[in-house]
C-alpha cells in the first residue's frame, strides 16, 4: 500500500496554480495523495484578458467571479483549496511606477502574512510545500511576496515558538520553486513549430530573453512526468476564463505534440529535511520511507 503523502502549492492569485505545475497535482491526487491549493489574494485586481469575458459586469465582479473560477479550477484538479484572504497588489506599470495600494498582500508584514500561512500548514499538514524562487517566476509583487512569506511559513511552522496561537506545530519535509518557464523549453517548442512550417507563436517571448542569462533550467533539480495529466492542466487553466483565452498561445502546440516534446515539470528542491540526491522525479522522494516509519 502507498503511503499517503500531502502536497501544499503556495500561489499568489488564482490561476497561478492551473499555470505552474498543475497537471503535476493532479498525477499526485490520481496516485491517491492529497493536494491543497493557498491562494494568498483573490486577484481583484486582475484585468480582463479574454477578449471574449470583456464585459462591464464582468469587470464589476472581478472578485466574485475569480473565485467561482477557482473553485472550478479546483475541483477539475481534484485538489482543496484555501484563501489567505489578502489584496490583490496589481501589477504596477509606467516609469516611474506607481505607489502599490494601500493595504495591499506586498505592502503587508510579512510576519502578518506568515502566520496565516502557518496556521495553514499546521492544518493540512503537508509534508511538501512548493512556491516561487527568490524572483517570484516574474517580478509582480505578489509573486515576490508570496515567495517571501513561504519561505518564513516553511521556517516556522514546525517551531512551537512561532506563531503560538496558529495550531499544533508541524514541520514540512521539503520545498520546492516552481520553474515552468524555462528558455529551453519555450525553444523547443519554437523550433518544432518552425519544423512543421508554421508561424511561431513564442517568437516575441524568445526574443526578448537575454542570451547572457542563464537559462531557469539550470536551476531544475527535479522533473515530475505528468503528460498523461496535461488535459487536466489545460481544463483548469480554461476555467480561469477571464485571464486565460482559449485560443491564445497557451494552446497553440497540441498536445499530443507537447506530451511527446516535454512530458514534464520542473522544480528546485530549495530545503530538504530528508536525505535527498538529485536529479529527481519525484517531489516525493525520500519521503515514502520516513513517512511510513
């Protein structure tokens, strides 16, 4: 009998978590672990990116329908879901940028912002936790605050000092970043779509990467194969309806093409209580025997 293992995936809005490693969730519910999904805002500041959702009442009820979409996202993945309950901080733009809104997820303490999450953790008890690098996977200010409180949630929830009133303490075994937008990747696709004599949709990403830097790959210490979990990913990252559109280039490779090409997701294992050798494929590792004894 497998032992049954939990996974928490930290995101920042929803839709974060039907984009960066979704169909790797839901091989894991299929092999009968359990999943949950925090989703630290609720992504009301979003803007409509589905020309097809582009309607005033649409805009009017960003916040409620965001988390109907989540909840549907949810379900497709088989996994639980928990809100932090934190303000969407936008994403600024312009030169220079503007002031984030007051009381904002990135303008909150991150021990505020902590202790919420631990509480989680001490709840759903999960024995891996994956969120964003150091960079936040891009530089929105949520992403970035998401990995900052992540990595003090990871720290302190095992410690009976922090955060006495957030639960029994209990410590995760491992964390992972999240990295699904490798250079490499995007080429390979690029190049496959060149091969078959069509126009490339990942044009404008490619060329916009700096050569000079190196590739997120590099940083991969574990490959999780899911493509056989690809159809749920692309279901769940549809029912995110007002920022995903169905005909957009997040659907352009079809995907027996893409389950052929790059069956996998990728990761870095960032902290590991337990012996762990990398490469990897499993964010599980060295954790079946532990858990069991």
């Amino acid at each position: 009998m497998v032992e049954k293992l939990r996974l928490m995936a930290v995101h920042a809005h929803p839709d974060d978590e039907s984009s960066k490693g979704a169909a790797t969730m839901a091989r894991y519910v299929a092999e009968g672990h359990e999943v949950m999904v925090v989703t630290c805002t609720g992504g009301e500041a979003g803007s409509i990116l589905n020309p097809a959702m582009d309607r005033p009442e649409v805009l009017e009820n960003m916040a409620e329908i965001r988390r109907e979409e989540m909840a549907k996202a949810a379900e497709i993945l088989g996994v639980s879901h928990r809100w932090l309950g934190f303000v969407d901080s936008g994403l600024p733009e312009g030169d220079p940028l503007p002031p984030l809104p007051e009381g904002c997820f990135a303008l909150v303490p991150v021990e505020e912002s902590a202790e919420k999450l631990v509480e989680a953790i001490r709840e759903f008890r999960p024995h891996v936790v994956v969120t964003y690098d150091e960079n936040g996977g891009y530089p929105h200010p949520d992403h970035i605050r998401t990995h900052e409180v992540s990595i003090v949630a990871f720290d302190a929830a095992g410690d009976p000092e922090r955060f006495p009133d957030a639960g029994e303490p209990w410590q995760p075994l491992k964390l992972y970043y999240s990295h699904g937008f490798s250079r490499a990747k995007m080429t390979a696709f690029h190049n496959a779509i060149i091969e078959s004599g069509q126009e490339s949709p990942y044009t404008e990403w490619i060329a916009k990467w700096d050569l000079n830097t190196p590739d997120v790959l590099e940083r991969v210490t574990t490959r999780v194969e899911c493509a056989e979990y690809f159809p749920q990913r692309d279901a769940a990252l549809k029912a995110h309806a007002t920022q995903i559109d169905p005909e957009s280039r997040w659907f352009f490779m079809p995907l027996d093409v893409q389950q052929k090409l790059w069956p996998t997701e990728e990761y870095e294992l960032a902290r590991s209580l337990v012996d762990s050798t990398v490469p990897e494929d499993d964010l599980f590792a060295g954790l079946h025997e532990r858990v069991s004894a």
